[in-house]
C-alpha cells in the first residue's frame, strides 16, 4: 500500500518540478507567460533552468556592494572637496574684502591725520614722525591700499 502512495507522490513531484511554460497573448495583445494557459492555442515554451551556486552568488553580492561603496565614497569625496573649495573661495573673497577696508580705513586716517607716531616697542613711548616719514607712511599705506584693493 506504501509504494503506490511513495510513486504516485515521486511523479507528481518530478511533474511539478519539470513543468511546462506556456506562452499566451491576453485582450491587449501582450505576451503572457504561464504553466496552465487558459486558452488554447498556446506556444509551449522551451526553459531550461539551473541551480544557484549560493557561495559565488553572496561572493558577486559583496564584490557589487564594494564598487557601489566605492562610487559612493568618491561622489561623497568629490562633493566635500568642491565643498571645501567653495568655502575657500568664499572665505578669501571675505578676507580680501577686509584687507581692502582696513587698508582703506589706514589710508583715510594716514591722510586726514596732521601728526603720526610710531609706538616704541620697549618702554611703549611715542615717537612722531618727520614730514617726510609721514609722506612715506602715506605712499606706503596708498600701495597697501591699491594691492589689497586692486584698484577698486
């Protein structure tokens, strides 16, 4: 009684497993694929399958992950760096434009001044400037003025 029930099981199985694919049209005309076609005519297809090696699928897996994560670190790299160089580009514009106030602000009181002085660096006394130590404080502080400016 056992072996009928084990072969009839064992065919239904190897059935199952070797199972026919058919191919139908459906009422818009698009292809569609099945075991059990629910018309007739269909075209019986010919499919051939195998079996996944797991260990070469997860090595394919892993090899994709690391170049994808290596695009993405390049891409994250390569905005960080256009980042930084905006930042920089800000940040000099910003100082330039300071540089070009202060020595503006230098000039302006170079010129309007009528005495100027040099702090002496040991004791802290002052010590005025000559007439022509002034003009040459003047023309000193007119480049610094032109340089950081640049004719602005």
């Amino acid at each position: 009684m056992k072996l009928p029930f084990i072969l009839v099981t064992l065919m239904l199985a190897a059935a199952a497993s070797a199972g026919d694919v058919y191919k139908t049209t459906d009422q818009q005309g698009r292809p569609v694929y099945t075991d059990k076609p629910p018309t007739l005519p269909a075209q019986r297809m010919h499919v051939e399958s195998s079996t996944t090696d797991v260990v070469e699928a997860k090595q394919r897996y892993e090899e994709q992950m690391k170049r994808l994560g290596e695009s993405d670190r390049a891409g994250t790299e390569a905005a960080a760096q256009a980042a930084d160089e905006r930042s920089a580009a800000e940040t000099s514009a910003g100082d330039r434009a300071k540089r070009c106030q202060d020595a503006r602000d230098r000039y302006q009181s170079y010129m309007t001044a009528q005495k100027l002085y040099v702090t002496d660096d040991s004791g802290g006394e002052r010590r005025y400037l000559s007439a022509e130590e002034i003009d040459t404080a003047r023309a000193n502080a007119k480049k610094m003025m032109d340089d950081f400016c640049g004719g602005q």
